[in-house]
C-alpha cells in the first residue's frame, strides 16, 4: 500500500459533517444545503447518507422547509456541543501523536 491519504476514523467523518455544516450556516445565514455540505466533508452520497442519517436521528441535526427557500438543515444545540467536544477531541490527539518526540519508536517501528 502506497503512501497517500490516510482514511478517516467514523469520529473524523462525523466532525467532518459537523463542520462543513456549521461553516455552510454561518456562510448561507442559517440555510445549509445539504449537497453543499456533502461535498466540503468530501463523501460520496451514499457514506454521506448514512452518517448523515444517524445525526438527524440522534437529534444532531435539524431540518427545515421554506416554500422560499426548500429544504435546509442546521446544527441543534446538541450538534454544536456534540462539534465543539469532538474538536476538543481532535485537539487532543493531535498534541498527543503528532508532537511526540520521534524516538519513542524503535528501529523495528514498534512503540518502546
């Protein structure tokens, strides 16, 4: 397997979601579209859907419908602290595996 892009974990999918969605309300004044979203978290429709699915189901994202405006979507209260502690999340890991010193490995590339 060649180097490249590392897949993401479920959780990275998920925070992927949360953030293009919140950036795209912020950007759209509260009217995210769902395809616009989609496509910034960088899934194809059929992932999208599902993980999309679950957010709606578990109350972390909400749904509207304008005559004006058709279908949009935004983060529930529960979505943006469900965003903010992933991010904390990330925050963690990231000061956890990417600034350890690189002599924690051996030679033979297994923890010490």
């Amino acid at each position: 397997m060649g180097k490249g892009i590392n897949p993401r974990s479920r959780w990275e999918i998920v925070l992927d979601i949360l953030r293009e969605l919140s950036k795209e309300e912020r950007e759209s004044e509260g009217k995210a579209k769902k395809t616009r979203f989609m496509q910034m978290a960088y899934l194809d429709e059929r992932n999208f859907q599902r993980y999309f699915d679950f957010l709606m189901e578990q109350g972390f994202v909400g749904r509207s419908n304008s005559p004006e405006e058709g279908m949009s979507y935004e983060l529930t209260g529960k979505g943006k602290d469900l965003l903010r502690r992933l991010m904390e999340v990330e925050d963690i890991l990231r000061q956890t595996f990417y600034l350890r010193p690189p002599f924690i490995f051996s030679h033979a590339n297994k923890l010490l």
